[in-house]
C-alpha cells in the first residue's frame, strides 16, 4: 500500500523494532498512562482488596445499618442491612470487571474470526457473512436478555452470553476492512505465488497486522460491557442479589435515595459504585486512546 508501510511478519527483529516504537510513542500520551495505571490500581483493588478487609461481602450487623463513610471500622459506611459498602464494592468490581474482561475476550474472538475470513475470502464468503453482521446489529439487545432472562433465569452467564453476541459486529467490520487492504498486498500476493496455503497467508502475514486493531477493540469492548453489565443489572437483568455488583448496588440504593425510616440520607450507597464505574470506564477509554494512536502506522514512518 503506497504511503502505509506494513509489518514485516517474518522478520523478528524489525517486529521487535516496532513494538519499541508503539511503547515510545504510548509514553508520550500522559493520560494513557494514568489511564493505564488507575485501571491497573482498580484491578488489585477488587482483586486483593477483600483479604485486607475484616468482612465479608454478606456479613450483616443490624447494629450498623446506614453507617456513614468514613469510620473506623467502615470506610465507605454501611447499607440496610449493615453490610460493609467497601467489601461489597470490591466483590461487585470482581463481577463487572470478571464480565468485562470474558464477554469482551469472546466477541473480540467472534468478531475477528468473522473479520478475517470475511475479508480474506470475498465473494459470497464476504457477502454471508456481513449479511450477518447487518442481522445482528437490527436486533435489539434489552428484548432479548429480558427472553433469557425468562427462560433461563437471569445470572451471570446470560450476562456474558448476551453482551458476547451481540459486542462482536463492529470488530468484524473493521477486522474485514483492514484485511480487504492487506490481502492486495506484495507480500501476501508472494506468498500465494510461493503455493503457500490460505490459513497460513492468514495466520502468518495478515493477523499481526490487524493485531493493533484487535488491541485497541479489545480495550473499547471491555468498557462497553463493564456500562452495559451495569445497565443491566440497574435493570433488575443482570447479575441478582445476593452477589453484589457495581450495577445492581445501584439499583438497590434507589429505595433509600429520598431518604430512610432512620431519618438519615445514604448517599454513599449510590456514590461510590456510581463513581468506580465512571472511574472505570473513562480509564479504559484513556488507555484505548493511547494505545489507538501507538499502534497508529504513522509509528513506523519514524
């Protein structure tokens, strides 16, 4: 491609080369970095967090209910039932960031699978499988896991199936236009010349040059379904008590926003899930900015 220079997949040193490059021009994006490190500080929170903290998630102490923030014994104050607001945060940040990370590993899988042979083979192959992709991206995502959701039962795993199936199109159409690009190549048209087989032209000479797009997808599909978990669980579809999550803690200070029979204003019950969601996700999405424009070509012009 004239005026884009493409990695060189069968020399180790220059792919080496390259990812010097990607990490320069990364640490030149400031908010990336803090990004990347916050992200990183919200992971060990939730995940190391409960082991340095004297409750559990469902401990109850009825003589602590609507605790306030900030004391000794609870540093995020108390919920109705006097269960620790902080050990709840970090278990429901298990959950939203366990379905972030699954739902987005699998669509992003889905999504480059589709992407790559769609874009590679053409024809009919190409025509099938964007007709599908149009299909999918018509059918509402909320209707269908309210229909799991009744024959199923609502939970974790329809969570993960649903933002799965319906987080794969945009991948796949940006996978299939990079490919249709990359497959007019010298390299690859070379390496047809050589006999070389297609899922080795595929695997060898096409993927790690649509890698950075896949990186960067990834990134963005983690945040999206951290925000459409949440949503979900706010709607009483997702995960259900009595496993906490950053959405359904939401959902459940809703009763007790106007205030309680105790005479007292929780706020801290809807502030602090609501803040490490915002948190979250604006981090995410500093971290796929930076690592969008790193991974740009331009990198290799330098």
């Amino acid at each position: 491609m004239p005026g884009k220079k493409q990695i060189k997949t069968d020399d180790p040193v220059h792919i080496a080369g390259y990812w010097q490059l990607v990490w320069k021009q990364f640490r030149q994006h400031k908010l990336a970095l803090i990004g990347g490190v916050i992200f990183l500080f919200l992971i060990l929170f939730t995940v190391a967090g409960p082991f340095f903290v004297p409750h559990k998630y469902g401990d109850m102490n009825f003589m602590a209910i609507f605790a306030p923030p900030l004391t000794e014994e609870h540093l995020m104050g108390t919920n109705e039932l006097g269960q620790d607001v902080l050990v709840r945060v970090m278990y429901g940040g298990r959950i939203s960031l366990m379905v972030g990370f699954i739902a987005a590993s699998l669509s992003v899988s889905i999504g480059t699978t589709i992407g790559l042979l769609s874009g590679f083979f053409g024809g009919n192959v190409d025509r099938i499988l964007m007709r599908l992709v149009d299909v999918m991206l018509s059918i509402p995502m909320f209707p269908v896991l309210l229909t799991l959701t009744l024959v199923f039962g609502s939970g974790l795993r329809n969570v993960i199936l649903v933002l799965t199936l319906f987080g794969w199109m945009g991948v796949a159409r940006l996978v299939r236009g990079t490919v249709l690009s990359l497959r007019e190549t010298e390299y690859v048209m070379a390496a047809r010349a050589l006999g070389a087989r297609n899922s080795g032209i595929i695997l060898r000479h096409i993927f790690p040059n649509v890698l950075p797009i896949i990186i960067v997808s990834a990134t963005l599909n983690i945040s999206f379904a951290i925000l459409a978990e949440s949503s979900l669980s706010y709607l009483g579809l997702g995960i259900q008590p009595p496993t906490p999550s950053w959405g359904n803690m939401l959902q459940n200070s809703l009763n007790y926003m106007l205030g309680t029979a105790h005479g007292v204003s929780p706020w801290w019950l809807t502030f602090f899930p609501g803040f490490l969601i915002f948190l979250t996700v604006l981090n995410i999405n500093f971290l796929g900015d930076g690592l969008r424009d790193a991974l740009d070509p331009k990198v290799m012009k330098k």
